[in-house]
C-alpha cells in the first residue's frame, strides 16, 4: 500500500501544475473590459466634442471665409485648415478650448500674418478712395454734358454713380430725349453701367 502512495503523488502534483497554467494563461488572454469601455466611452466623448466645436464654429461670425477642419483625440482637438484672418485663428482656438471635455487645443490653422493684413487694409482703402474720386469725376462730368447739350432742353436730370455705376432720374420730355441721355452716359469715361429706371418720360 505505501508503495501505491507513493506512485500516486507526484501525478497529483503534476495536475495541479497543469491546472494553475492554463487558469493564468486564460487570464491573460482575456480583455480588460474596463479597458475596452474606457476606449469606447472616449471615443464616443471625442466625437460629441467635435460636433460641438463644429457647431460653435458655423454660427460664430468671425470665422466667416474660414475653412476649418476638427479632429479630438482624448480631449485634445486640432485644428487644420485656413482662417480668413489671425483674428478669426485666435478665435477658433478661444471657441473649441471652451467647449467642455476639451483638454488642449492644438491650432495648426494657417492665416495671413498682421503684417499681410494691415498691406491688405491700405490696398483696399486706397482703392475705395480711388473710386470714390473717379465717381465724383464721372459725376460732373455727365452734369457738365447735360447742361450743355441743347438736345435735352427742358429736362431735369439727376445724377449719381456709385462705383462707376450711373444712376439717372428725374425726368425728361420725350422717350427720344431719354435714350440720348443714356447714351451720354452710356458712353463717358470710366462709366460701367448706367441705372436709368428712375428716370421718367414726363409727356407720357
């Protein structure tokens, strides 16, 4: 009988030591579900802010003539794309960082420098101004050809022009009389185009 015993032990052992590999090898090899919801509910926590974002974005007027695209990863959004000024990138960055869940702001927005804006800003007013003389030009021009044309005896024209656009009202004696005005207009210097609706045949 002693003999069986001992026969029998190292069996034993050796089952236990089969039994306790494969139990840790089954639990390595199992996920971590708390694991796998924390990814989950990231994801999910990610897109919520991005649509967010996007959504502060399209009614926000400072970003108008901006393209802008919005990434979150784990609560940092970057930003890519264009903005129309580095006013509307400040702004970009200052809406998405106050969007809760957000952690960082990564602003990779490109947007002309201060000095390309302030260049842009006197082109502009320069060329406003330049406008603004060229229609008063052409204004007084057109009233100068009015009073000395006796083809219009008995009418009264108003004039104006607006970027080289003529408007004409006020009235005249005759259809003829009208479209020889137009024509005067039609052909000065610098006109674009001429709005004559307002002006009125006072015979008809």
């Amino acid at each position: 009988m002693n003999i069986s015993t001992k026969a029998h032990k190292p069996l034993i052992v050796i089952g236990i030591s089969a039994i306790l590999s494969v139990s840790a090898l089954a639990t390595a090899a199992a996920p971590d579900s708390t694991d796998s919801s924390a990814t989950v509910g990231a994801a999910i926590g990610d897109a919520a802010i991005t649509t967010k974002v996007k959504a502060k974005f399209a009614t926000d007027d400072r970003l108008k003539g901006s393209d802008v695209s919005v990434t979150t990863n784990n609560g940092v959004v970057t930003l890519t794309g264009s903005a129309s000024s580095s006013t509307a990138k400040e702004a970009a960055e200052t809406l998405a960082s106050n969007v809760s869940g957000v952690h960082r702001v990564n602003n990779q927005l490109a947007a002309p420098s201060a000095a390309s804006e302030l260049g842009s800003k006197a082109r502009h007013a320069t060329e406003k101004t330049a406008s603004a003389v060229e229609d008063t030009a052409i204004t007084a021009e057109l009233k100068t050809k009015f009073a000395a044309d006796g083809k219009i005896h008995g009418s009264d024209i108003s004039v104006s022009t607006k970027d080289s656009i003529v408007a004409l009202s006020g009235s005249v004696v005759s259809q003829a009389q009208k479209t020889h005005v137009i024509y005067i207009a039609r052909h000065t210097k610098g006109v674009k185009q001429v709005d004559s609706t307002a002006l009125n045949v006072s015979a008809q």
